[in-house]
C-alpha cells in the first residue's frame, strides 16, 4: 500500500512537471526595431510587449532566442526548432503553406525612405542660385557690356551721350544696352551712324534670345531637379539605385514591378549602406523604416510617398501547433480589454 501511494506521488509530481516544461516555451525572434530589439540588457518593442502579455494571459513561461536573420528565425519555425516566432512577419501566402500563423497582430505596409536632401522639391530659389543660371547670366551681361562698348566706338563722335573716355564709358554703355533691351532704348539717344544703327536693331532682335533664354533655363534646372533628385512613389525608382532585404515581401515587389535592387541579408547591413550614401532610396517595411527615420536616422533620412502593398503581421508556428487557437482566443481577449491598443499606443501612439 505504502509503494503504491509512493508510486502514485511520484507519477503525480512527474505529470506536474512535464506540464510545467511543456509551458516553458522557445520563441525565436530577430532585432527589428521597434517590433523587436534589445535595449539595456532586456527584450523590448511592440512584439516583444504583446508576447509578455499573451504569456500572463496564458500563464507561460517562455524563453526568447534572438536570431541575426530573418530566415533563420523562420527557418526555425519550419524545422520545429522553436515553439513560435515573433517581430514583423508578414502573413503570406506562400508562408501559409510552411507554416502557422495567428491571427493579425498588426497592419502595415511598404514605403520608401529617401536621404533627408533627396526628398527636396523644386525650388525657384534653388535654380536662381543653381551655376548654371550663373553662367547664363554672366553670358548675358558679357553681350550686354560687349554691344555696349561696341556702340560707344560706333557712336562716341556722332551723339554726346557716348562721348566719353574709356574709363567712364563703360557703365553709360552698358546702361544704354540694357535699357536697349529692356525698354527698347532711349528716342533721343537713338544710333545715328549707319553701323550704330544696324547694332543698334541686332541688339534689339537678340533681346527677345537673352530674355528667352534667361526664362527656359530657369524652367530647366527646377525640371533637371525635379527629375534627377525627387523620389516621390514607385515610379520614380527606376534608374535609382535602390536597396532592401533579400527575400523580404519588399523584395518580392520590387522583382514583380521590375525595379532593379540591392538586397541585403539584414536590416543592419541595408541601413549601412544608406548611412554610407551607397543608395538612393530603400523599400521595406513602413513601421521599421519610419522608426529608423525618427530616430537613429533623423538627420539623414526622410520618408516619401503613401504606404502601399498593405499586409499584416502575424505570430507564427510550426504547422500543426496546438498553440495557435489559444494564442487566437488570447489576442482576442487583449483586445476587447484595451490591453493591445495601451501597447500599441505605447510605441506607435494613437491609430488612425
């Protein structure tokens, strides 16, 4: 009787334990900032916040295994390594078929996050003082002063105005070439020797050039500008130098809209890279670029466009998880008591 209720404890307390282990769960995760990133020691962001809480609501212990990649976080997943998954993932269905998601923990989307000076418009103050409109300036007052001096050698015995030494002739002439052009000339200062004459109309025909021209090269910079350095929506990417994560869903569109692009094996290297002005533009995730552009890039980089190809995040499984619909019934109940939206709230503020 005795061993047999020794027996009967034994097995009790081994049932207890087994119970305890098994809720002791593996969840692998990678550093993407603000899902998922280490900061003093300890595992923080909007992910790692929503597992703390799914974990008190479920009563779990759990142990976090960062990864440096994202494949190998998924990889993880599909070869039953690690009890689940979290941080961006996006829910696709190419994933649906290795593997289990939950339902939405979060919508998102891509968008491009240019360099701070690429994002400018155009500027017409930016083409007045741009070197080429210089040039055309200087090449228009050069043939301004040069007609003049060249009506003050024609004129300067047959009229008083240009009846100047050459040290104080230059400026009346100048003014007079100006006014010329300008205004169409003095009637009283009118040429009166024949080749002042057939200047004086050469000047006034080549007015309607140099204003002409003055005018398209202004238009001409601020189109160059605007083409050359604007990064406004998807269109614009072609012939730019354009980075993201290799196998990403950013990486996906891209080779669908037929955009050439760097891809990186991680988020640190593609975020380098843009740092060392290697790229004209990045395509990822929204929430992970514009985190980066608020803060460590705040000063270098800037985000443009709307968010497109919208998608959602998900807790991912090893397929055939017992875990799923208890983890679905926990995010629903996180919901509907505000716990989710007081997270949310925490790193992204308030929803639209």
């Amino acid at each position: 009787m005795i061993r047999a209720f020794f027996a009967f404890v034994c097995l009790t307390f081994a049932i207890l334990a087994q119970q305890s282990q098994a809720q002791t769960l593996s969840v692998s995760t990678v550093t993407r900032p603000p899902f998922s990133y280490v900061e003093d020691g300890s595992d923080v962001g909007f992910s790692m916040d929503l597992l703390q809480a799914l974990a008190e609501s479920l009563d779990w212990d759990y142990t976090v295994n960062r990864v440096e990649t994202f494949g190998e976080m998924l990889g993880a997943v599909q070869a039953g390594v690690t009890d689940l998954a979290i941080a961006n993932i996006s829910i696709t269905a190419q994933r649906e078929t290795l593997m289990d998601f939950s339902q939405p923990i979060f919508e998102a989307g891509l968008q491009i996050m240019v360099p701070s000076d690429a994002a400018r418009r155009p500027s017409l103050a930016r083409a007045l003082l741009s070197k080429e409109l210089f040039i055309a300036i200087g090449l228009a007052f050069a043939i301004l002063l040069g007609g003049g001096m060249l009506m003050w050698c024609f004129e300067r015995r047959a009229q008083p105005y240009f009846d100047r030494k050459l040290d104080d002739a230059w400026f009346p002439s100048f003014w007079w070439a100006l006014n010329l052009v300008v205004n169409g000339g003095f009637e009283e200062r009118m040429p009166r020797t024949p080749f002042g004459r057939v200047l004086g109309v050469i000047l006034v025909v080549s007015s309607l050039f140099i204003v002409s021209v003055f005018t398209a090269r202004i238009a001409s910079v601020m189109t160059v500008d605007a083409i050359s350095t604007n990064v406004n929506s998807i269109s614009d990417l072609y012939g730019k130098t354009v980075g993201t994560i290799d196998n990403s869903t950013a990486a996906s569109f891209l080779v669908r809209r037929e955009i050439e692009f760097t891809g990186y094996p991680g988020l640190t290297d593609m975020l380098t890279a843009f740092e060392n002005k290697e790229l004209d533009a990045v395509v990822f995730d929204a929430p992970i670029l514009s985190y980066f552009a608020s803060h460590e890039g705040r000063k270098i980089a800037t985000m443009t466009g709307g968010i497109f190809l919208r998608e959602n995040y998900g807790i991912v499984f090893p397929t055939g998880s017992p875990l799923v619909e208890e983890v679905n019934q926990a995010l629903l109940a996180l919901r509907e008591d505000g716990t989710y939206d007081e997270i949310y709230r925490k790193w992204f503020g308030m929803r639209n």
